[in-house]
C-alpha cells in the first residue's frame, strides 16, 4: 500500500468517525460506527508502522 493510498484512508475513516459521532450522538449506530473506523484507523497506523517504515529505507 502506498503512503498517498494509506493516508487517504485513514483521512477518510477519521472523517466517517467524527460526522458519525456528532450526527449520530447518543445512538447505538454510533457505537457501531465509532469501533468499526477506529479499527479501521488502528490497523492502518499499525500496518504504517510495521511496513510502511521498512520501504522507505
């Protein structure tokens, strides 16, 4: 995965997360939402950390 692919997602889950959480404040809809994306956001810095930093040496 590139950084430019790997960024946008990122972008892309955080944003879902927050229009969720204020859109949807209060309802289990944003549970769901809020642990899918931040999943998604945790597994994307994790795979930047394992293998994003070993191509760019």
């Amino acid at each position: 995965m590139t950084n430019n692919a790997r960024w946008t997602i990122f972008g892309a889950l955080l944003a879902i997360n927050i229009v969720s959480n204020v859109a949807l404040r209060g309802t289990w809809y944003e549970i769901v939402i809020s642990a899918v994306t931040g999943l998604g956001v945790i597994a994307v810095v994790i795979d930047y950390l394992v293998r994003g930093r070993g191509h760019e040496r």
